[in-house]
C-alpha cells in the first residue's frame, strides 16, 4: 500500500496533523487503472522487441498453388502442414477443388483464370514468396495463367532487387491412388512452359514414365528417365519419388544442374495410409 498523504494544519500555534486517505471505492479504482497501464506498457514494450526479432529473422513465406483436398490428407491442405512443420508462413492458391477422401477422387472442379490470378495479385502485395510449391494445375488453361504469374513475379523481383522465389513443381498427374489428375494436352504445355520456369520438378514413378515416354522397371530405368525428363523440360534439378517402387525401400533419385546424382535411401513403411505422401515431400 502507498504511504498515505498528509497535511498539517496550524491552530492557535498548535500543530494538528491530518492523515488524507481516498475513499476505498477510487483506492481500488487506481490501482486497477495502474495494472492495466502496466500491462499495457508490458505487451506494448513485447510486441516491440518481437517485431525487432522479426526484422532481424523474419519468417519464411512460402507459396502453395494447387488443388484442394476436401480429406486434408493432400493437395493445400498438406503443403500446409508441410510448410509450418519446417517454420514457414503457408499462403494458398487453389486452382481446383477436389471431392475425395483417403481412398480416392470422386469429383474435380477447376477456379476460374479470373480467381487464380486474384490471388496471386493479393498474394504479391503483401506476403511475397521465397518460395513457391506448384502442385495441381489440371488444365492447359491454368498452366499458361500459373506461367504468366510466375514470370511476372520474376519480373517483380528483379526490379525491386528481391531475391526470386525458389520454384518447386510436383507435376500432378497421378494420384498415389491412381486417379488421372490431368485433361488431355496439358502435358506438353507444362513440359514446354512451365518446366525451363522450375528450379526442380519432382514426378512419381507413374509421371516419370508418362513424361519420359517408357516403363520403369529398374534403377538404371529411373536414371535415364530423369535425364530425359530434365532435357526434354530444360528445368535444372529432377528428383523422381520412389515410393510406388515394389522394393523394401523407398529410394527417391535426385539429378542435379551440375549432373552429379544422388540416391535418398530408407527403410519402408509398411502401410497403407500413403495418401498425400508425394505432396508432403515435394512441400
């Protein structure tokens, strides 16, 4: 408690001291107003020395153009995850919305060019990418706008002195499930357009054999097809996922700029909950 305030009154050459107190209603009412103050000032003072942290270590961003999974085991929804669980912000682009659930995919619906763009515009002006994960685009259509976008997010970067997003496109052909995920001749557009844009595209064994043109059956098989997918495409890194391999182990196999080659190696798990697998590591 304060020390109360006090006032000395002369009378008749006596001294009387008075003892001033505030009225217990306002004496609460002080102290109430001098918590809050306080408080404020603490999280005032808080938020100060976090957005410092902030500039001095600031949040990854990272992009995520690609369908909904109304099950949440793929598409945005697992970038997501993916994309938190390795400390970065997750911005969404949807380009279609997905009916499935863990064992397949009843319906596709694809966003409009109009909705895709807008989204990239609001994105652009206020959470710019470091990175940018391509998944499922569909159509020859939201290809070309997704291609557009990019270049000119390019274009953005270069002339402000950002640093360019890094690019990472999991051609979505085939789901781990087996569904077509693709209309006929958007293919050759995401080959030509899209794949020189990339700094790796990461195929499944399914779409390694589509974009390769021949089965897969062996490691040597796996080898080749990734330099054919990496010439054909003109992108600098190809890393092709193992998991729809029949072996004990998932070997994925990464060729790079440079030519050298890497094989990632570990034990299988052995499951059948491998829905959205492929999105998580390409995420």
């Amino acid at each position: 408690q304060p020390t109360p305030a006090t006032s000395q009154r002369r009378c008749h050459g006596a001294s009387t001291t008075h003892t001033l107190r505030a009225p217990p209603r306002l004496s609460r009412r002080l102290h109430a107003s001098a918590g809050r103050l306080l408080l404020l000032f603490s999280r005032s003072l808080s938020m100060q020395r976090h957005e410092q942290a902030e500039k001095k270590n600031p949040v990854p961003v990272a992009w995520t153009i690609a369908g909904s999974d109304s099950g949440g085991g793929a598409g945005i929804q697992a970038d997501l995850h993916a994309f938190r669980a390795m400390g970065a912000h997750g911005c969404s682009v949807i380009t279609a919305l997905t009916a499935q659930n863990s064992v397949g995919v009843d319906y596709v619906e694809y966003c409009s060019d109009k909705m895709i763009r807008a989204s990239i515009k609001a994105l652009r002006e206020d959470l710019f990418p470091g990175a940018i994960k391509l998944g499922m685009l569909g159509t020859a259509d939201v290809v070309t706008t997704v291609v557009d976008e990019l270049r000119e997010i390019f274009e953005e970067a270069k002339k402000k002195n950002k640093k360019a997003p890094v690019i990472v496109c999991d051609p979505v052909m085939v789901a781990t499930t087996g569904a077509e995920l693709i209309e006929k001749g958007t293919q050759d557009v995401m080959v030509r357009d899209l794949f020189p844009l990339c700094d790796i595209v990461t195929p499944n064994i399914k779409e390694a054999e589509k974009l390769a043109g021949f089965p897969i059956k062996s490691a040597e098989d796996v080898e080749k097809a990734a330099a054919v997918i990496r010439g054909i495409g003109k992108c600098k890194n190809v890393l092709i996922k193992g998991g729809h391999a029949k072996s004990a182990y998932m070997q994925d196999f990464l060729l790079q700029e440079d030519g050298e080659v890497s094989w990632l190696t570990t034990p299988k798990v052995d499951t059948t909950h491998t829905h959205g697998t492929d999105m998580v590591l390409s995420a």
